[in-house]
C-alpha cells in the first residue's frame, strides 16, 4: 500500500515547515525594523539640518543631537517590546 498524498499538492508536510515559517517572520521584523531605523535616522538628520540653517548657528547642534534622540528612543522602545514578548505580554 502507497501512503495517501497530502490534501493539497502545493503544501508539502515537512516536520521544518514551521520552523521556516519562524524564520521568514523573523526576517520580515528585522527588516522593517531596520528600514524603520533608517528612515527615522535620515529624517531626524534632515531636520537637524534645516533647524540649524534657520537658527543660522555656527555649530551643528540639531544635526547631532536629533539623531542622537531618535537613536536612543528607537533603542529603548526596542527593548521594551522584546521584553513585552518575553514575559508573555
């Protein structure tokens, strides 16, 4: 006797599937966490920028400090999230 072939033919029963599955979502996070950090870096840097330009100031404190700011905000809302999903939250 043959073993019967899953319902659907473009769903192959592999005991790793979920486990892609896991991986694949995982890749989809990071990057658009890490698109997520890119564009909020580039727009603080731009209004840095411009925000010196229209104060007219010698130095670049807003182009240094923004990003600074969103840097370390992303990096604790990180952290609180991965500790949300740790606990179960």
């Amino acid at each position: 006797m043959q073993p019967s072939p899953p319902a659907d033919p473009g769903e192959k029963e592999e005991p790793g599937n979920d486990r892609k599955i896991s991986n694949r979502r995982e890749l989809l996070r990071y990057a658009g966490l890490s698109s997520e950090v890119m564009a909020s870096v580039g727009i603080s840097v731009f209004l840095g920028i411009k925000a010196d330009k229209w104060l007219k100031l010698s130095f670049p404190v807003f182009s240094l400090s923004l990003p600074l700011l969103v840097i370390i905000s992303l990096i604790v809302r990180l952290v609180k999230e991965s500790s949300r999903k740790k606990d179960g939250k």
